[in-house]
C-alpha cells in the first residue's frame, strides 16, 4: 500500500517524532521561499493560535492562546492545520468536526475574527502568517474550540420547525394523500432549508451578542422557511412566539449573518420577509400561489379546493 | 408572623405582580407599526420646521420677536406639538428597544417600560408647557 | 456532544455573569468594519439615534427658556450662538440627515424590498439581500448628510 503513495516531504515529517521533527520542520523553512508561496509542491509553516480553555473541569480556568507551527500547502484547510497541530503537537486540542465538506456545520469558528466553517476556509485565502482560531462568539464554552449549542437548539425547537397541517390524514392509511407542491412553491423556502445549524450567522449577529432572549437569526429564518412553506397551515401560533418583544423585532438588519453564512441561507432575508407579513405588507403571497396552482393546473384542484373554499368563507 | 399573615402577604404580592404583568401593553409588531409611522411622519414636520429657519436670514430668524410671532402662528404652534409627540414618541422607543437589548431581566425590562412611558410624557408636557405659554405671550 | 453539552452548565436568562456565556457584550456592536456595509448602517442608525435623542432633549429645554422673556432667550442664545455651539448643530443636522435616509431605507428593506427573492443557492453561495441596490441607500444617506452639513455649516457661519 505504502508504494501506491508519493514519498513526500510531509510523508517524511509526520512519521519522525516529535523532536526530529521541529529540526525538519527548521531545515525546511530556512530552505523554502516565503510563507505566501503558492506553488503546488511547495509548503510553507504558518502559525495557528488556538484559544485553550477548559470550561468544565475547571471553571475558573483562565483562557489563553497556544501557537503551533503547521505545514501548509495550497489546499490546506484551517481544518487540516487544526488536526495536524492534534495528530503532531498536542493532543488535547479540543476540536469538534465531523464530514470535512462544509455539510455538517460542526466545524464553527472564529478564524481570525470572522466565524467561518474550519473545513472550508482555506489557509492560502487567509493571507496571514499567523492563522488565530477561537470558538464561536455567543456560544458558552466547553474546551478550546469547542462551544455549547444547547441554547441554539432551544431557540430553534422554540419556532416549531415542522410542518403543521391540520388536514393532514396521516393516521389513515387506506385513504394516503400527498403535499402537491410546484416548483414555484419549493422556490419559496427551499434556500432556507439547506441550514446547516453551524451556528455562525448566531455569532456573527450583534443583537445575540447582548441579548440572552432573542432567537437568532438562524431560528428566525426557519421560522420563515416553515412559514412560507405551502404544505404547513399553522402560520399564527408560529408568529405569536416570534411577535414578542425579544423576537424578529430585535433585528436590524445588520447583515452579518448573511455575510457569514457558508451555504447561501440569506437568513437575513428571510428575516425581512416574515417582517412583511407581520407588517401586513405581503401577506397574500401564500394565497397567490395557491390560487396559480388552482388555475394552472387541474390535479392540484383535489387537495387545495376544499381548503381554499374554507378560507374563503372564514374572511366572509 | 403567622403563617396565614405570610401567605396573605405572598398572595398580595402575587396579585399585585399579576395586575402589573396584565396592563394591555401593545404588541411588539404594533408597537414598531408606530415606530415606523412616526419615524415618516417626523420626517416632514421636521423638514417644515427646518425650513422655517431658512425664510429669512438666519440670525434674524432667531431674534426674540421673531421666534414669538412664529409661536403665535397656530398652524406652526401645531406643527411644533406635533414634531414633539412624534419625535418624542419615536426616540424613546429606540431607546426602549436599545436598553432591553442590553439587559433582560424582568425587573429592568419593566423599569425601562416605565421610565419611557414616563420620559415621553415629561418631555411632551414640558414643551407643551412652552407652546402654550409663547403662543400666549404679548409682544410689549 | 450531548453528555458534554450537559454536564456543561446551561445558561439563565439572567445569569449574565457566567463567564462561559462567552457572549460579545457590547464589544459585539463596536464591531462595525468586519461584517459588510449593513452592519456600518446598524451602528451609525444607533449612534445617530441615541445622539438625536440627547439633542432633542437639549433642545426642548433650551427653546423653554422663551416663556422667561427675551434676556433668558438672549442668555441662552449666548451660550448656544458660539463657534463650538455651530459645530455641534453641523453635527446634528448631518445625523439627523444620515438617521432619516437611511431610516427609510431599511423600512423598505425590513419590509422585504429591494432584497432579491428567494431562490437555489449555488456557489459561491453569495446572498442576495446583501446587495449594492439596498446598500446605494446608505452611500447616498452619507453623500446627502455630508452635502447638508456643508450647506448648514454656509447658513451658520455667514448668517444668512
């Protein structure tokens, strides 16, 4: 198996221990150009400067900031520095990750002071000798990097994220119908759903930053991706819990969590949304695309019929 | 104390934090509904009043007499209570809303309810105060 | 995660003391470069906002000194009528400028508009909410603000 792979320098420097290999590590750095040289086979050493703390065994611990020499190359992650400062240097890194692909948003960081995904953030784009790493903002600790997302997940359980339809007959099983939804429909809240719950539009977000009550940005637009969800018939007891005085009001729309969003959510948007329909402003676009569906086309007449003629007759 | 003076004495405090938390506050959208209007609506009365400034020259525009005969103008004497109710009502209620962003007890929130609600009246009474009191006022 | 997540101490509402909260605090709205443009508008909107209120309060109880007579006004004017008193109200009326344009701004993007719709993301993942046509509203908040200083510091200073 070993003749399959390239004996490569990093190969050579990862097998010695560690003494040895703080002399190669020397002996490539006076020997190798400049820190920023991007060439494919060429790698540099960067610094990392990771925020130690131990939270739960001691929680008088004083936090403080540990620097670690890492090999980098041109498509080394934060991610990849991270676990070879684990692998080679200290392994009682506290770090948490999981698919490495920017799908799990377990990786949540701040990285030289912006929260971004360790995995998909790239040391070459960084264009810093010194790589400093942190947990996540607004998060408690718990060890090094890794943050406590209880309270995440309370906010976002507080907006019901799931459908909710009062017709739906799951329980008969002799008479199963279908959710019919076009793509128009889908269009609706289908950026919403590819939340990832990595936590970084929370940290970025100023008013989480002082205000213990208010949901986030995160919770708030899936409020609106449920909200704006045609299968889903429960918009008011949805829009009492977030038409408090710590809910959607509390954004002002800084923007941050859609600057830092890794997956294209725009929870900002979907914010000032659901925004327009407690306003009263927009409040007819769920009706408009029922009555489209109604109008293009005849098999969505079965499901949507019966319950827009009820609407109908609740506002007579 | 007796037992039963302790818990009439809880029962008392319970009803008095009940009535407290029962006062028809608004809701938040509708508060921010206001916030909004009054935000647009200071906007031109305060254009107004800006441009009033800019009738004749600057110094003279502030000149005892001057300032006075405005006062006696009653569509201006309106204008003014209107920029103060508007302005008045639109600033404490950012200031509201930066105060229990700050902080979210239910004491502080409540003593910041209060303190606004109090704050908005005071300053719109005081300047009504010296609306009506200019608009009376004889030139000698 | 879950065993760690509770033998970690959950957090109160109240119990902001916690140093694990590890919450930004106010440091967090001090941060206005980092984040883009709306965050430059989150803060100048609340700068702008806390400093018109402190004026207007200023300003109702310096116009009270009217109901005392003229040499109350003509007293109150001296001490208003200075160089540093000009240099405060320039200030003024360029926040009163930069909180009102940019204050009907984001009522029109905190109502939905001028945000893009909603749509399939791809990459580069680039959000659409954050874009220059709600974003001009600030620039021009700005522009107009620093063009109504200028003009208010030609009336104040030349009297006319």
């Amino acid at each position: 198996m070993m003749k399959i792979f390239k004996k490569d320098k990093t190969k050579e420097i990862r097998n010695e221990r560690p003494l040895e290999r703080e002399r190669l590590n020397k002996s490539t750095s006076s020997s190798s150009s400049s820190h920023n040289n991007n060439n494919n086979n060429n790698q540099s050493l960067r610094t990392l400067r990771i925020f130690r703390i131990n939270a739960v065994k001691n929680p008088n611990d004083v936090p403080h900031f540990d620097e670690f020499q890492v090999p980098v190359k041109r498509w080394t992650t934060v991610l990849d520095a991270l676990l070879d400062a684990k692998s080679y240097q200290d392994s009682s890194l506290g770090i948490r990750y999981s698919c490495r692909m920017a799908s799990c948003g377990s990786c949540g960081m701040k990285i030289n002071g912006i929260p971004r995904l360790a995995c998909y953030t790239k040391i070459s784009d960084l264009d810093t000798n010194t790589i400093t790493c942190e947990p996540l903002p607004n998060f408690p600790y718990i060890r090094d990097l890794v943050t406590d997302f209880s309270k995440f997940f309370d906010h976002h359980r507080s907006v019901m994220p799931f459908i909710q339809n009062k017709k739906a007959d799951i329980p008969d099983v002799n008479e199963l119908s279908e959710y019919q939804q076009s793509p128009q429909d889908l269009d609706k809240f289908l950026q919403f759903s590819y939340c990832i719950k990595c936590g970084l539009c929370y940290s970025a977000c100023p008013t989480v930053a002082t205000d213990l009550k208010f949901p986030g940005p995160q919770a708030l637009s899936q409020a609106y991706r449920y909200f704006a969800d045609s299968r889903d018939s429960d918009k008011s007891n949805r829009l009492k819990v977030i038409d408090t005085s710590h809910g959607i009001w509390r954004c002002h729309f800084a923007g941050s969590c859609s600057n830092v969003c890794p997956k294209g959510v725009d929870p900002a948007l979907g914010i000032q949304l659901l925004r327009s329909h407690l306003l009263g402003i927009s409040n007819s676009e769920k009706k408009i695309a029922k009555l489209q569906d109604r109008s293009n086309n005849n098999n969505y007449n079965n499901f949507y019929s019966e319950e827009l003629e009820e609407e109908e007759e609740e506002e007579k | 104390m007796t037992s039963d003076s302790i818990k009439n004495n809880r029962n008392k405090n319970k009803n008095l934090t009940k009535w407290f938390s029962n006062i028809p506050f608004l809701r938040e959208s509708q508060i921010m509904k206001i916030h909004y209007i009054t935000g647009v609506g200071a906007l031109f009365v305060v254009a107004i009043h800006i441009m009033m400034r800019l009738i004749m020259p600057f110094n003279m525009s502030l000149e005892f007499e001057n300032v006075i005969l405005n006062y006696k103008n009653i569509f201006y004497a309106l204008l003014l209570e209107s920029i103060l109710i508007l302005i008045a009502i639109h600033g404490f209620n950012g200031l509201r809303v930066i105060l229990i962003e700050i902080r979210q007890t239910q004491i502080w929130e409540r003593a910041v309810n209060i303190l606004v609600i109090v704050a908005m009246i005071g300053i719109i009474a005081y300047g009504t105060r010296t609306i009506i009191i200019a608009n009376g006022f004889s030139l000698g | 995660m879950t065993s760690a997540a509770t033998s970690a101490k959950r957090i109160d509402d109240n119990n902001s003391k916690n140093d694990r909260t590890n919450r930004e605090g106010l440091r967090g709205w001090l941060n206005p470069i980092i984040y883009g443009w709306e965050r430059v508008s989150y803060w100048f909107q609340r700068l702008t906002g806390i400093f018109l209120l402190v004026y207007f309060i200023g300003h109702v109880y310096e116009t009270s000194s009217l109901v005392s007579g003229p040499d109350a006004w003509a007293a109150m004017l001296e001490l208003t009528q200075t160089i540093g008193g000009h240099l405060f109200l320039i200030l003024v009326i360029g926040a009163s400028t930069l909180h009102t344009v940019n204050g009907i701004r984001l009522i029109f993007t905190q109502s939905g508009q001028g945000l893009g719709k909603p749509g399939r993301p791809d990459y580069p993942y680039d959000p659409t909410s954050v874009n220059n046509k709600q974003r001009s509203g600030l620039w021009i908040a700005f522009i107009l603000a620093a063009v109504a200083m200028l003009y208010g510091a030609n009336v104040l200073f030349s009297g006319e």
